[in-house]
C-alpha cells in the first residue's frame, strides 16, 4: 500500500523503534477510555510526527480509504440501533439518531483512525526487506526472518501473475462477469495451477535451501548492518514504559 | 518434551520452502476473489494446505505470517485477525492428524469445524476493535441484521459464521481435491504426508 522512498529522518530509523512507537500509539489508544484523549493522541503526536516525517499525505490518504468508509457505517449503525439509546441526538423522519451510539461509533472510529496512522508512520518509511531484516538481528530465528522476507518479495509479482492467469483465461473464453454462479465457475482453473506450482516449487525452493546450509544453526552475517542509536533503545523503553502506566491506570484507577 | 520434538520433526526445509509461498498464495487468491466479487474471502488455502500437510505449528504459524505480511504490504486491518488466522491453521492440522482429510465429506466437515473456531476467536475481535460492524462484508450482514431488531452480539455472531462457513468448507474441498490429484513423490517430501495419502 505505501511505497517507502529513501528520504527523510523517519527513513533512516531503525524499524523496531518505529513499531515500538505504532503499537504504543495502538495499545494507548485502546487503553485510554476517553475518545476525546485519543483524538488528542492523534492531533499532538501522530500527526505533527508525520509531518516532520514528510508523510502526512500517504498516511491521510491511507486513513480517507480505510476508516472513513467503516466511521461512516460505525455511525449509521450504532447511532440508529445502539441499544442503551437515550437522548436523541438527531431525528430525520421516523429516524432518530441516538447520542450514546454516535459517542460510541465516534470512540471505535478513532482507535482505527491511531491504528491505521500509527501503522503508516513505520509502512510509510520503512522497505518491508528492511523490516524483516531488523527483526532478524533483534533475535527472530533465520528459519522464520526467512519466511518473512520471502514472502514479503513474493508476493507484489504473485498478485501481478494472478491478474495475468485471469487474464490469459478470459482470453481463452472463460467467463469471469456475469451472474454469480458464473463468477463462482471461474475460480477453479485460476486457483488450481497456482497451488499446484507452489507445491512444485517448495520441493525445488527447499533443495535450494538446503545447498545454502539453510538450517545449520550458525548465525548468518548480513550485507547491511541496521543502525541501532542509543537514543533509539531509549525511545523503545519510554514507549514500553508508558503502554504499562496506561495499562495500570486503566485496571487500577 | 515429545511435543517439542514433534514440532521439529514438522519445521523441516521444505516446509519453510512451503509456508512463505503458502502465504502468498493466501493473499494473491484473496486478491483474485475480490476481483471477482465473490462473497466469499478464500484466503486461507495456503494456511489449510500447510496445516494439512506440515502440522499444525507449521498451519498456525502460517496463518499468523499471512497476517503480519497482508498487514505490512495491503492494508493494516490484517493485523487484529492474525489470531484467526492463526486458529484456521491451527485446527486444520489438528483435524488433518485425526484423518479428516482422506474423503472429500470428512473434509467438508473439517470446513464446518473450522468455522466454529473462527467464530469463536473472530467474534470478540470484530467486537472489540471494530464495536462489531467491519468495513466488508461481514459487516454489511451484521448492520442488516442489527437492523432488524437483533442484539449487536448475536449479529455478530450469526454474520460470521454465515460468511465463514461456506468459505472455510469450499476451502477445504479445495485442498482435499489438489492433494488427491498430486503424486505421491512430492507429497512423500512434506512431513505429515501421511494425513492424505
């Protein structure tokens, strides 16, 4: 969804300290009770931290396609059937809109609305490769870092060839519009030979593997070291240290 | 310690070989059915396919991966369902070791079974994290139906396990069908070969 340019002091962060910063923006937001405090946590932090980052554009963007479409459902739905509706908020016709579901679809749209920000920040600026690749020297097993990237590469060029066997089959007449049932028709000779080359392709894939000493326990040095600034442990700690404050004023207070 | 090593036995090369293309074959299928407007997801055959042939550490771990890939390269609502996810693979293998994977109605009702661990994880998640109405399908049937007069919980309930239940048995069907057609040579290199042939 983003395209993560080189640019910017966001891009050169390590990956970790940007993901401790997301899901601590997430966890908060889910913590704190107050909708108006999150939305705070948005307007001082996430944002201003998006436009010192240069990204504010892809990340709004990424918000207007994702949580504006589910906002707006979230606040018909609840606002017309929220159960403990009291006050009337808004009638039009034989409609009326309760305050207690709008203040409710309101708290769930800025969660999503952190969730999908916050996650933009570490998407925006950080090469999904780079990602996997920090994870892997703060600890996560090479089998796993593995799985990880290779996914992560594979899977931009398998959506391309799913879009190009659909269209080879159509050219060959099958028909993918129409009735449901037809649509429903179409979708075993696309998926078949993609699942049955995947099968083919791990036995070689895995061969491959083996030759390169895949699984032999030593510790793989890697091309690029990934910077790690003490002032960026420090970050990750401050991050740790107030999602537990959160948790303990939630449960206690 | 029997369980530990019986988990290594299942981590073998070719199933890491297997589980990143697993993966993506979960979201470029996915993909592909919503370009066709079906309504159904099919983005799970990758995870059940693992589970079925690799166990179920190697279907759960799957599942989780899906998610964490899904959420960093498509849209980062993928995150809040890798535990479903993560259950899909999970119960698949489980059935797959007990045999439900060696006729086609046994694995039609593994879908069944496998639908009502989703529902059982993914309700509390819809509810949680998305107050109950998702932006998909699921969360159009679970709008119509607090629209007719039911709880939030039961059309929670009911919207996930109708959207589910014909997904999570085509899926399996789909599955069984493959490996059946497949030579035993190949399958002979996947650690739980023995569930399907």
């Amino acid at each position: 969804m983003f395209d993560a340019a080189p640019g910017g002091w966001l891009y050169h962060l390590n990956p970790l300290t940007k993901l401790s910063v997301s899901l601590a923006f997430i966890l908060l937001a889910f913590l704190l009770p107050s909708p108006l405090v999150s939305l705070g946590l948005f307007c001082l932090a996430i944002l201003p931290l998006s436009l010192w980052g240069g990204i504010t554009l892809p990340m709004l963007n990424a918000c207007l396609r994702l949580v504006a479409p589910a906002a707006g459902v979230l606040l018909v739905v609840q606002g017309l059937f929220y159960p403990g509706g009291q006050t009337a908020a808004l009638r039009a016709g034989p409609l009326v809109f309760w305050q207690e579901g709008l203040a409710y679809a309101g708290l769930i749209s800025v969660r999503l609305l952190i969730m999908v920000s916050a996650f933009s920040i570490l998407l925006a600026t950080t090469p999904p490769a780079k990602l996997a690749m920090a994870l892997q020297q703060a600890g996560l097993p090479a089998t796993f870092a593995y799985v990880l990237a290779a996914a992560l590469q594979l899977l931009p060029e398998a959506r391309q060839r799913a879009l190009v066997i659909l269209k080879a089959q159509r050219a060959r007449g099958l028909r993918v519009s129409g009735s449901l049932l037809a649509r429903a028709r179409a979708v075993l000779p696309l998926v078949v030979p993609m699942i049955s080359s995947t099968l083919v392709m791990a036995e070689e894939r895995a061969v491959a593997l083996e030759l390169r000493a895949f699984r032999s326990g030593v510790k793989p040095t890697t091309y690029y070291e990934i910077e790690d600034a003490g002032v960026e442990r420090t970050v990750r700690w401050l991050c740790g240290l107030l999602v537990l404050a959160a948790g303990i004023y939630r449960l206690w207070l | 310690m029997k369980l530990l090593n019986s988990i290594k036995k299942d981590f073998n090369t070719v199933t890491f070989a297997l589980i990143p293309l697993a993966i993506v074959i979960n979201l470029a299928i996915g993909y592909l059915v919503s370009v066709l407007a079906l309504p159904i997801f099919l983005d799970s055959i990758g995870t059940v396919l693992v589970a079925v042939i690799c166990g179920p550490w190697a279907g759960l771990a799957t599942g989780l991966l899906s998610n964490a890939v899904g959420g960093i390269l498509l849209d980062p609502f993928f995150f809040p369902f890798a535990p479903v996810a993560a259950v899909i693979g999970f119960v698949a293998g489980w059935l797959a070791t007990a045999g439900f994977f060696r006729s086609w109605w046994k694995a039609a009702l593994a879908g069944v079974i496998i639908t009502v661990g989703v529902v059982i994880v993914a309700a509390p998640i819809r509810l949680i994290v998305f107050g109950g109405i998702t932006p998909n399908s699921v969360g159009a049937i679970t709008s119509l139906l607090v629209a007719s007069g039911q709880s939030l919980i039961s059309s929670v309930l009911t919207a996930t396990t109708l959207s589910n239940v014909v997904d999570k048995v085509v899926t399996a069907l789909v599955v069984f069908g493959i490996l059946k057609g497949f030579p035993r040579r190949t399958l002979g290199r996947f650690p739980r070969s023995e569930n399907v042939i």
